[in-house]
C-alpha cells in the first residue's frame, strides 16, 4: 500500500504557487508610470515663444487676440487686431489675405505656436468658416525657382462657441 498523501500535499501547494505566481506576473506587466520630480531646470523658456490665438468670427469682420502664459500683457496686446470686412466676389467678405500676413506675423514671433481657437458668432457661414481655418493653417509664399513654398502656420484650429 502507497501512502500518496504527502505527495499530494507537496503538488497541490506547488500548484497554488505557481497559480499565484503567474498572477503576479500578469500585474507586473502593466503599464504604469510615476510622477517624478521635475529637475531644477525650468520649463518656462520653453513657453516664452508658444501663445494660443484667439480669432473671433463677427459680422463686422475678424478680432484677433492672443493669450499666452509667460508673456507680458503689452506684448500680446500688439498683436491685437480688428480685420474689417473687404470686397468679396459676391457682396461683402473677411479678407483671408490679411487675416494670413498677420498670423505669418505672430507665427515668425512665437514659432512654438500651432492653435488657433475661432469663435464664430451664430449665423456665420460654414464656407467662410472653412476659408478661415485655411488662412490659419498654412501660408503661401514665393521660392526659389518660382514655386509656391507651403508654409505651415497653426494647424490645430479649434472650433468653440460663445456660453450666454
């Protein structure tokens, strides 16, 4: 007569050991990241050429206004601009044109810049809203050899609405 007990004692330990292990090992293979503690060196030059370009969309024309985090008030104030409506091939239109040299202009001061946030008022065309964020998304200008060069502006338009 074989006594097994103690040999079936020993492998169903082992096998809740093993069960237990590979467990583990599951939530061991997660994913996980820890905040550390930022190094001594300061982020804030790195913001000093980023703001964000506010464009409202009104019946008169287009407002433009910037907002950034490390930038004097007087400075983004100097980009303030108020583009009026101009003539356009069916009545009354925003002159894109403009609207363009003037963000080439914030983008040549603050190059780490990419968002425009537009605010159409109610009853603006969706044509002109498009032609809008195509005048903030790239820029043509003249190169070598005659070709128009595509120049990369604020590519990241984001549509908002006015809460009342």
């Amino acid at each position: 007569d074989l006594n097994l007990t103690a040999l079936m004692d020993i492998l169903s330990n082992l096998l809740f050991f093993l069960l237990a292990s590979f467990g583990a090992t599951i939530l061991m293979a997660i994913n996980v990241s820890v905040p550390v503690q930022s190094a001594a060196k300061s982020d804030l030059a790195d913001k000093k050429d980023v703001v964000t370009v506010n464009l409202k969309m009104t019946a008169e024309g287009l407002e433009v206004n910037l907002m950034g985090s490390v930038q004097p008030q007087p400075e983004l104030d100097g980009f303030r601009r108020t583009i009026p409506l101009g003539a356009g091939d069916e009545g009354p239109d925003y002159d894109y044109a403009a609207l363009n040299q003037h963000l080439v202009r914030v983008k040549a001061r603050y190059p780490g810049s990419d968002t425009v946030i537009m605010t159409p008022d109610t009853g603006i065309a969706y044509e002109r809203m498009i032609k809008v964020m195509d005048a903030a998304r790239q820029s043509e200008s003249p190169s070598a050899g005659g070709k128009l060069k595509l120049e990369r502006l604020f590519p990241t338009v984001v549509v908002s609405t006015v809460v009342k």
